[in-house]
C-alpha cells in the first residue's frame, strides 16, 4: 500500500467531540483523491494531519514505507516529503516567481535548481514568469506558480487544500482541466479537498465523502455523485484527453 | 500526546530563558507587596497615597485622551488624504518623540517663563508686563500639555501604520455606502483601529505613571513622587518598593480589565490580502486646513522646543565642554543600538515561541513583561543591581579560576546596563513584532515547512524578511527610547561612562537647561537620523 | 539552534565587558601612558555632584599624583543602596554628597569608615568633620532669602521664623518638599527649636505661601521678579548661578534683588554642606584619602568658591568676590549628623502641613 491511515484520531483543545474521528484510509501510488464534505466537517484538518502541520491524538500513518506517525514517532513536516498548495497560495510576496521555486528544491547545484524551475514552469505554462512577483500576478497565475512550487521538489504526495475557491468560475473550469492534466503528467499521487461536487468529480480518480470526521462513502466519481462526468459541461473533452493521454 | 510538544523544541527553550530572565528582577519588585509594613506606612497611606493617585490618574486620564484626538486624527489625516507637506509629515510626526519629556518640560518652561523669550520680549520690546499667572505651566494641566506634546506619536505611529496597511476595503465599502467623511471616522474607523489605539495609549500611559522628571520639576504630587520621597526622603525602599509593587497591580489590574473589554473584538489581520488605502487629495480650504493643523503640532511639539535649544547652545558656546561631545554620542549610539538590536532579537525568538505554541498561557506571558515598564526606572535599577550581584556571587568560583582579582565582574560591565535595558524595553520591541507576526499569520510558514525548510530556515528566509516594516519599527522606538533613558543609564553605567542623556540630567537637574541643551539637542538630532532612516527603508519596502 | 543562541548571549557579554573597559580607557587617554602604568593607581568614585568644575578638579588631581579618578554620578540615595547591595565587594573607594544628610544615612547603614589626617584636620574646621571622623565636609551654601528691592526693606526681614507672621501672607515663595535642601532645613529647625516648633514654622510658611510651591531654586527668585511674591528662600549657589547666567534677563532679574541672610541675631543661617565618606571595604582607600585632602586643600577649594558659587570650607581660602560681596554671616551651630537624623522627620511634617 502506498499510503496508509489508520485509526486517525484527533479533536482541539477544548472542544468535546473528535473532529477527526478513527479514520481509516488507504490511497494507491499515482491515484488522484478528493476529500469532499461541508465546511467544519473536518477535512482540512484531515489535510494538515497528514502534512504534519497537527499533532494527531492517536493512529498510524505511513507513506510510501516510511513511517510519519504512530504511537511512538512524530515526523516534522519538512521531513515527510509532502508538498501541499494552500487555499490562499502562501506565495511568499518578498520573492520572485523562480526564488518562489527555489525555495523548496533540496540541495544540488545552482544550475540543476534552476534547470527544475524551468520544468515545472514549464509544466504549469508559466515561462517567462520567472522574475515577476506574486502581487503582479494574475489569482490563476498564482495558483499555477503554487503548484510548480509544490511539485518542484517531486514530493511523494501532494496536497490542494480548496485549489479552485479563490479563483472565478471561468478560471475555476479551465484550471481544474490543467490540473489534471499537470497532476497525471506528473504522475503525481495527490489528496485535495474541496466542498465543491463538481471540483470532486472532474479530478478525482476516488472520492471520500466526510461528515462530522467520519468516512461517510468512499467510491468513484460517477458512483458516488451520481452524476456522469459527461453532464457537467467543459468536462468531457478533458475527461477524454486524460483517458489518452494516461 | 501533547500535541504542542512537537513544534517546539529549541524556540521554547529559548523563549522560557528570555522570559525568565526579564521576570527574574520584577519578581524580587512584586514580592515587596507581601514585605511586612514598616513603621511609616501609616504616614505614607495617610499623607501621601491617596492624595497622590488622584493626581496621577488626573495626568493618565488626560494624557491618554489627548494623545488619542491628536494621534489618531493625525494618522487618519496622513493614512487617507493627500494634502501639501504630507510626505514630510509623515514621519516628522513622530520626531517630537525624540525629545525627552523632562527636557520638554524644562524647555517650555524656558521659552515662557519670567526670563523666557516670550515674557522678556513683551517687557522689553512692548512694554507690556502681562500676568505671570498666565504663562504658569508648573501645574496638572502644564504637565498634561507636557506629556501629550512629546508622547503622541506612539499613537499616532502605530495607527497609522495600521490605518494604511488594513482599511482600505473596509473604508472603500463604507465609502461605496454613501457615507460621509465623519460617519466614516467614527462608525468605520475608530473602531476597526481600537486595538492599536489601545497598545499606542497604554505606552502612553505607563510612560506617563513611571515619569518622574516632569513632575519633580513641576512640583506634582503623582505616584511616583510618593515612591521617591518614601525612598530618598523618609530612607524607606522597603516601603518604596511596595508602592511600586502595588503600582505593578493596579497596571496589571487595568490590563485586564482592558483584556476583558475587549473580549472577542480583536480585529485580526487578513494575511494575504494587504492592500494600501488610496490617497484622497484635498483641495481648497480643506487642504489649507489639514496642513495649517499638522503644520500647528509639529511647531509646538517639536520645531519650538528645537530652535529654543538652539537657541542656548549658541548662549552657552564655549562654556560647556566640547572636546567629549563625540565620546558621549558614541556611547550612546552604542548602548542604544545594542540594546534595541537585543530587544529585537529577543522579542522574534519569544514571538515565533507564542505563534508556533499557539496557547494563551505563551500569548500571556511576554505581554505581562510590560510590568516592567509601569514602575520608575530607578526601582527597576534596584531590582537588576540586586539580581546581577547575586549573579556574579554565582560566578565567582568561574572569576577565581579565570585568574580575575575582582567579585564583581558582570555588575560593573556594560553588561548590566544593557540588560536592563533590554528588560525595561523589551515590551516596547515585542508590541511591535507581535504585530508583525500577527500580519503575516501561520500560512507562509506552513508553505515553507512543507516545502522542507525546517524552523530556524523558515525563520530567518521567510518569517524575517517579511516582518522587516515590524522590526525596523521596533528597534527604532526601543533605540529612541533607550537614547532618552535616564535612571538605568545614570545607576547602572560602568566608571565613567556618560551618554548624552546623563550628560543632559547633570545639567538639568542642577537647574543649568542652557547647559543641557547642547546634549538635549544631540539626543534630538541621532533620533531624528534614525527616525528618517526608518522612514527611508519602509518607503522602499516592496509592497 | 539553542546552541547558536547561547553563543550569541555569550559572545555578547564577552563584548560588553570589553565595552566597559575601553570606556574607562578612553577617558584616560589626556593622561600620559606612563603616569597609568602602576597597577591599582586608581580611586573609584560615587558622587551626587555632577559639576563641571568637580570634573576638572579631578583631572587636574590625575596629573599631580598619577591617580586615575572614575566616577559614577547619581542621586546620592540610589548610589548608597547600590554600595549597600555590592557589599564588601564593592568598587566604590569614596562617596561624595550634595547634601551630608545623605552621609548621615551612609553611615547609618555601616558603609562609611574612618577617614582622618593631620592634613585633613588642618584643612576642614572640627565642626564641619563628623565627630567620630566618618565623613567631611567639602563645601558649603547658605540658604538665603532674597527679596524684592522695591517692595520690602532689608530692615523688615530678620529669621526664618519671622516669615510666618501675618505681613507675609501671599508674599512668601519657596520650592517644593522634594528638595533635599528643605528637608535639611525644617531638619535644623527640629534640632534647634524642637519637633513641635518645627512644625508650626513649616505650616506658618505653608500659609504665607504665594503661590503653590513650582520649579527649582531659580524660579523662586524669578518668582519675585515676575512680581508673585515679595521674599523667596533659595540657595545662595543658584543666586550665584543667575548673577553669571548667559541669558541677560536672568542676571537683570537677580541683580533686581536683594540677599539677606536669616537668623543672623539669633542661631544663624543654615548652610547646606557637601561631604564626602570613605567607603568601608575601599581598595583604594589611601588613594580615596588623597582625594580628599587635595579637594579640601586650597587649590581646589577656591576653585569651589570662584567657579561654582560654593563656601569653601577650608578657612584659609577666601571666599570668591561675589560672595564676599554678601558679606560675613554666622552660620547655624548645630551637629550635622542632626540633619541625617532628623530627614525623615522632616518629610513627615512636610506631608502633614500640606508642603508640596
């Protein structure tokens, strides 16, 4: 098993009922899953558990063999491995696009960083981009150089916490395309949850559906929503490229 | 698990020393409450305490609330309306905080006293003799006047700051409201900027209740005159230090009280999304106003009481020894800018421990070192000497077998002055970077975490270049204050060492102000360097 | 990381305490290098004077005797409880006074010794020496009144005392309680007089008061001038002080007056002295009695008197023109540890009659 969760526990201070309540889960390497629920249905905190930016009150959780967390260790985030785009971008506004990208690429030489900066800008289609600053970026260019950000340091997993909320509903459709796209390219094993069905459905290859910290189901897209990826529309010419491209 | 356990490691251990250190002298000041009552407590509860904190409130209430209308309607001026001479305003604002308030004091009453330039010239030019009654500022109100001129921008430059940085969609919305300009103030304005009218006015405040210069001077009665004269006059420290003790609770009793009124109405900061509030240009009448009032407080704040120094360091040249001018200012920039650099350090270590633990006991805890700062200086001095002696007891099987002939090592260096230093000051830095890391919040921290950079890398490549605007601000205002120190300076210095302000207290208190102004004007003009040095480096800070 | 720090903290005490140390060094560079080379040849200080002319009193004592001389300058009280915390390890050799009130209580605490000489005793007349030799005297001012010309007739005036009769009601200006120069006087006025005619003085005072008590010594006399009251309490140094200020209008304001020196039928004026104790525990306490003698030897005492406005108390030195000028006055009688004594007595009288 690539990914391993068992028995998450975990509940904030002060508060009587778990907000993460003896979740189990398992993902496969390369699968794209959707963590879907309402807000305060404990989702993002799932999310941050498993970045190791929370401490869990119980269970297990390894990654790729590698132990994160159990009863007896505790892995800091910057060791798991784990790359993760933040609902707001968390752009670092005092550097450039490429310093952006450098920032998480683990030592080698000058020229291969920026050799990998090239390729995920690349692959986000943003070239040319290099010395501009966040605040003079578009919210979709933003989104992007958060991605390429998180992708440059090939992490095992990767994590979108509400990737589409900040952007418009045009944006939303044609960026939710891309990255699919990018993610398979990349063939990059990544969560991401988001409160939107249709989020949900394009993108992921598995849907979790949580209420009150709890699995409540746990299926494919069409099963799960009901609703065939045909329906929604924009969805199918990229639902098809993906079918070919993967 | 303790879940807090896990990000903590080395900041909390650096944190826990930093504070234990700044509490270590305070504790031996707040045990005084429980120190049996001496023979004259009767008489100084009698004859003293009462009388004296109607006096001292008297001077906080009015102090406070003219530092508010002044501060605040300057940085609402300044942070929305473009009008001739803002640019320059902007900071030369907060110059007249460069002037020490017992110099303040002595200076005005130097220009408008029997001998002052304004009575003589009358008399002599006029022949007008007015009624000195009118030129009296030696009393409550003088002292109020005194305090409000050169302690504003505290409010000021902290709601400004706060005003241009975090409004601008608020005030647009209300704006877009049909709102007017007054409506705005009050209904938007003053409410969204309270918490940092708050943190100017209570430095304000507990500035005002440790001064001791002006009121001596002035003959007030206030609080701290009743620790003085318990001290000097009656010999009694033991009881002195219980005032200051209770001084110390009443502080502690009006924080919470602050804390509790406040409740859940702290406006927190949006974290990404900081947008600077576009400038309404004035025109007309409007302008003409809004210039003539900033142009009106920055006269009397600071433009008079300077050309009024300059005016007797001409009187005085050649009678005041030059040829250590330069010795004195270096040693002043050198104990300011090592203290303030300290402070800042200090309050970053103990910041990050309070964000990253994110537990009221670690955001209670540094703000109680304001403590510190609510009682005289001097009472603070007695508490470090008391501390840094039993500190070179410790040490003194380390000086023995370091081959050192002396007991007192630490307590005779510089060192013991720059540590009091950093504890009476310590809570000014931490105001400031606090609020630095309110604005940057816990995300971009996250995203460097998981971008692999461990604690201290995130520290210093994102949380610090980040929070540059909070830490220049920081060690400005502890480096300007430091430069004005005078009780901790005077007591705690090694041999021989003089800074330009206890060269300005040997003068001044021994009733020599033409003398003291050469010093004075030096304070002024260092401060005044690396006020616009401040200004300079956040103007250039890419938004 | 917690190891980073603790070198920082380290490497900054490291640097601080050599701060300290060239801090004294640089003060010495007038002096030759020479003159420092033997190892101890130096006198620590802990002074309430801070005066120009002390300073120069001491450089030139550096140059005659090769002694370096530090100096810490605070308020005498806040000095004295630092000796007191720093115990027999103390760095202090000699602690100088404004007042010798402050001495008084010095002694008090057991952190004064002995300090007495042939020189010493030739130099300083017996009753300004404490008599079980624990401190000196080094200068004196009067407390004088002064008075304006126009308005009151030297013949009018006679004590301390008489300033509480009904004719000087509103016409009476003196500082505040805070002063220590008022404290030593109602504490004279408790040793003469007694504790009850002590205090019917500082109340008879309170209400002939022109106006709350403000300011310093200076503004007293421009108090005066400024017509608020007729007759004023100040020391004769201040009045020395405006009679040679920058500012014309102060020297017109105290030429404008008269000086007239109290109680002089009676016990006298008082006189505020300055002293000066060895520090028990001094390691340098030879170099401190070195010290003493050269500022009481006449040298340094017309210095005092010329530069300062003090009274020298060295009788062979005149005093300056301008305070012989004033003429010869007797001087209240009293033991000068009474003012000690009776300070905190005083304050409380001040606090009862509402003295501010």
């Amino acid at each position: 098993m690539f990914m391993d969760i068992k028995n998450l526990q975990f509940s904030y201070p002060k508060s009587p009922l778990n907000t993460v309540d003896n979740f189990s889960f398992t993902v496969e390497k390369g699968e794209v899953i959707s963590i879907l629920g309402r807000s305060g249905s404990g989702k993002s905190t799932l999310l941050r558990l498993i970045a190791g930016l929370e401490m869990p009150a119980g269970g297990a959780f390894t990654l790729n063999g590698k132990k994160m967390f159990c009863d007896k260790t505790f892995l800091q985030p910057e060791k798991r491995g784990i790359g993760m785009v933040f609902q707001d971008y968390a752009l670092f506004p005092h550097m450039s696009v490429e310093e952006n990208i450098l920032f998480g690429l683990p030592k080698m030489s000058r020229k291969d960083k920026k050799k990998r900066a090239q390729e995920v800008l690349e692959l986000v289609e943003l070239i040319g981009f290099e010395k501009r600053y966040p605040h003079q970026l578009s919210g979709g260019q933003q989104q992007r150089v958060a991605l390429a950000r998180a992708l440059a340091p090939e992490p095992e997993l990767l994590l979108l916490d509400e990737p589409f909320s900040n952007l418009d509903t045009d944006l939303q459709v044609k960026i939710r395309g891309d990255l699919r796209r990018i993610l398979k390219k990349a063939k990059t094993t990544a969560i991401f949850v988001t409160h939107n069905q249709n989020d949900a459905h394009a993108l992921a290859d598995r849907i979790v559906k949580i209420k009150d910290g709890k699995i409540e189901k746990i299926g494919r897209p069409c099963d799960l929503l009901g609703v065939s990826p045909t329906e929604i529309p924009g969805m199918v010419e990229i639902t098809y490229e993906e079918l070919i491209g993967v | 698990m303790n879940k807090h356990l896990a990000n903590v490691n080395g900041w909390t251990i650096g944190a826990v020393l930093i504070i234990i250190l700044l509490f270590l002298p305070n504790v031996s000041i707040v045990t005084g409450v429980f120190s049996p009552v001496s023979e004259n407590w009767a008489h100084i509860k009698e004859f003293m305490l009462f009388n004296y904190i109607k006096s001292s409130l008297t001077l906080v209430f009015f102090t406070a609330l003219f530092t508010i209308i002044i501060g605040l309607s300057l940085a609402w001026l300044i942070a929305q309306y473009d009008f001739p001479l803002r640019n320059f305003m902007k900071w030369a604002l907060i110059l007249p905080l460069s002037i020490p308030p017992f110099i303040g004091a002595y200076t005005y009453h130097g220009i408008i006293n029997y001998t002052g330039v304004i009575q003589k010239t009358l008399r002599n030019h006029f022949d007008v003799t007015p009624n000195p009654a009118y030129f009296d500022i030696m009393n409550v109100p003088g002292a109020i006047f005194i305090y409000t001129l050169f302690l504003y921008p505290y409010v000021y430059m902290i709601t400004r700051i706060f005003l241009s940085h975090q409004s601008a969609s608020l005030i647009e919305s209300a704006r877009t409201l049909g709102k007017g300009p007054l409506e705005i103030f009050f209904k938007v304005v003053l409410p969204i900027s309270r918490v940092s009218i708050i943190g100017g006015a209570s430095l304000v405040v507990l500035e005002v209740l440790n001064d001791y210069g002006v009121v001596k001077y002035f003959g007030i009665q206030t609080f701290s005159t009743a620790i003085f004269q318990t001290w000097f006059g009656l010999g009694d420290l033991d009881a002195a230090i219980k005032l200051a003790a209770s001084l110390m609770g009443i502080v502690i009793f009006i924080l919470v009280i602050e804390r509790l009124l406040r409740g859940g109405k702290q406006f927190s900061y949006s974290t990404t999304k900081v947008r600077p509030l576009p400038l309404v240009r004035l025109k007309g009448r409007k302008a003409v106003f809004a210039t003539l009032y900033t142009v009106v407080i920055f006269s009397v704040a600071f433009l008079i009481p300077i050309l009024q120094l300059i005016d007797w360091v001409i009187l005085t040249y050649g009678k005041v020894p030059m040829q250590d001018v330069l010795f004195y200012t270096k040693n002043s920039v050198i104990v300011a800018g090592l203290g303030a650099f300290l402070v800042i350090v200090f309050s970053l270590v103990v910041g990050n421990f309070s964000r990253v633990v994110n537990h009221k006991f670690a955001k209670i805890l540094p703000k109680l070192t304001v403590l510190g700062y609510s009682i005289p200086g001097v009472v603070v001095a007695v508490a470090v000497i008391t501390t840094f002696i039993a500190l070179d007891r410790f040490l003194a099987p380390v000086y023995q077998y370091l081959g050192m002939d002396s007991e007192l090592v630490l307590s005779v260096s510089l060192f013991m002055l720059i540590s009091a230093y950093v504890i009476r000051f310590f809570a000014i830095g931490y105001n400031s970077i606090e609020t630095g890391f309110d604005k940057i919040g816990t995300d971009f921290r996250d995203a460097s975490r998981m971008l692999g950079a461990n604690s201290l890398r995130t520290f210093f490549k994102i949380d610090v270049p980040m929070m540059k605007g909070a830490i220049i601000s920081g060690f400005i205002l502890v480096f300007v204050d430091i430069l004005k120190e005078i009780p901790l300076t005077l007591i705690l210095r090694p041999f021989n060492y003089d800074t330009l302000a206890t060269k300005a207290f040997q003068y001044a208190s021994d009733e020599k102000i033409m003398e003291a102004s050469q010093a004075s004007l030096l304070i002024v003009g260092v401060s005044t360097i690396a006020i616009f040095v401040f200004h300079k480096l956040l103007r250039e800070e890419p938004k | 990381m917690k190891k980073s720090l603790i070198l920082l903290v380290v490497a900054m005490m490291l640097v601080l305490a050599a701060c300290g140390s060239t801090a004294k060094k640089e003060n010495g560079t007038e002096k030759d290098a020479v003159a420092k080379k033997p190892e101890k040849s130096e006198v620590n200080l802990y002074t309430s004077r801070h005066y120009d002319v002390d300073n120069e009193l001491y450089k030139k004592f550096e140059q005659e005797t090769g002694i370096k001389v530090n100096v810490i300058k605070d308020e005498a009280d806040v000095l004295i409880e630092r000796i007191k915390r720093e115990g027999t390890a103390t760095k202090a050799d000699l602690l100088l006074t404004a007042d010798v009130g402050r001495l008084y209580r010095a002694n008090e605490e057991g952190l004064l010794q002995t300090v007495s000489s042939d020189i010493l005793a030739k130099q300083i007349p017996e009753n300004l020496r404490d008599v079980d030799d624990m401190w000196v005297g080094l200068t004196k001012r009067a407390r004088i009144l002064v008075y304006n010309k126009d308005k009151v007739k030297p013949e009018e005036l006679s004590t301390y005392e008489a300033l509480t009769a009904d004719q000087w009601k509103n016409r009476v200006l003196v500082r505040s309680s805070e002063s220590v120069y008022n404290q030593s006087l109602l504490a004279s006025f408790i040793e003469i007089n007694g504790e009850e005619k002590a205090t019917e003085w500082a109340q008879g005072i309170v209400n002939n008061l022109a106006q709350n008590p403000e300011g310093g010594d200076r503004d007293q006399a421009k108090a005066i001038a400024a017509g608020i009251g007729d007759v004023a309490i100040m020391n004769s140094y201040y009045f020395g002080q405006m009679l040679n200020s920058e500012e014309p209008e102060e020297v017109k304001v105290a030429e404008s007056l008269g000086v007239f020196f109290p109680n002089q039928e009676t016990t006298g004026t008082h006189v505020n002295i300055s002293g000066a104790g060895v520090v028990k525990g001094s390691k340098n306490a030879d170099n401190a009695l070195k010290l003493l003698e050269f500022l009481t030897g006449e040298e340094a005492q017309s210095e005092f008197a010329s530069a300062n406005y003090e009274f020298p108390v060295n009788q062979n030195v005149e005093p300056s023109e301008l305070l012989k000028s004033w003429g010869d006055f007797k001087e209240q009688d009293i033991p000068l540890s009474a003012l000690g004594e009776n300070n905190a007595k005083a304050i409380m009288i001040f606090n009862e009659v509402g003295w501010k």
